[in-house]
C-alpha cells in the first residue's frame, strides 16, 4: 500500500516537534502499520534524504518492485527509512 499525502504529512509533523525523540519511530511505527518502517543511523544511508528533522533524517522506500529502493517520489513509497543523525557536539 503506497503512501497517502495524508500520512506523509502527520509523519512529518511527528518528527519536525521540537520534543520528537527515538521513540517517534515507535509512534509513527504503531500509527502507521501498514508501511515499512527501517530504522538505522544516517551514516547507514548514503542516498540524499527526502527532509531532514532535527536529528532525523526521513527517506522513502519503494519496495513495490523486486528490490526495495530509496526513492524522491511519495506517490511509489510503500515504507519510511528513518535514519536518526548524531547528536551534535
């Protein structure tokens, strides 16, 4: 099931409050559990991310083909790669 503009926008809501934590990624998880959600450190990711919130960084996967792919386009993401950032010193 690919991404609704509705979803995309409350995921992004999530993780642009000043109090989003690591546990976001538990909340947008049970909140939205019809889409793929990866979790992983931004050092992991080498593809430009889709936004980029405080210590998150947000990437679409399109996993409706063979191989799941980062891509730029919501309309073809089926899951979120949420790629928390280190802390700055």
């Amino acid at each position: 099931m690919a991404l609704a503009a509705t979803e995309l926008t409350e995921i992004e809501r999530v993780l642009a409050s000043p109090d989003a934590t690591p546990q976001a990624y538990i909340e947008l998880r049970q909140k939205f559990p019809h889409l793929a959600w990866i979790r992983c450190d931004a050092s992991d990711v080498t593809e430009t991310p889709y936004r980029s919130f405080g210590a998150f960084d947000l990437h679409l996967l399109d996993s409706a083909d063979h191989c799941a792919a980062i891509t730029d386009d919501p309309a073809r993401a089926t899951g979120i790669v949420l790629a928390r950032r280190a802390a700055a010193p």
